[in-house]
C-alpha cells in the first residue's frame, strides 16, 4: 500500500489532520483527523514509501511498549479507516 499523493499531516488548532494540497484537495473537501499514534503511523508510512500492515506493526512496537498481536490490531484498524477513506491506494 501507498499513501495517495497530495496528501499531508498537518496540526491545525491541536489537532492532527490529514488534507489535501494542491489540486488533489478538490476531491477531498474535509479534514480527517488522527489521534498522536495514528499521526505517527501515517508519518512513518510516508517516509517507508509502500508499507503493509506487517512494517507498520514492526514499527510500532519498535516504538512503542505494545504486543506485535496489540499492533496487530490497532494497525489493521487503523489503515481500514484509511482504506474506508480512500486515503491509501
């Protein structure tokens, strides 16, 4: 999976917010707000490129004190908001 191009985390009034720049940002007319550890996931996608949910798992508990199966599920329910969104491809 890749993030869709056009794309960026931006903190706006405290909060962390995906939004589209340039002329991808006319067919995404609202923001979608992440909460610390999803900001760091998208971060962290975006500079590996393509990821899955295994690499962005790997990188969360390298990160953070959470179970691989704990990452697991939080990333798997983290990217099919992405999915659901329409943010990644």
């Amino acid at each position: 999976m890749r993030q869709k191009k056009g794309l960026v985390l931006r903190n706006v009034c405290g909060e962390n917010v995906i939004i589209g720049e340039g002329l991808e940002a006319i067919d995404f007319g609202r923001l979608l707000c992440l909460n610390d550890t999803a900001a760091w996931l998208w971060q962290k996608a975006s500079d590996m490129g393509e990821f899955t949910i295994d690499t962005l798992a790997d990188a969360l508990c390298e990160e953070y004190d959470v179970t691989y199966e704990q990452a697991i599920d939080d990333v798997t329910a983290i990217v099919a908001k992405w999915q659901e969104t329409q943010i990644v491809e």
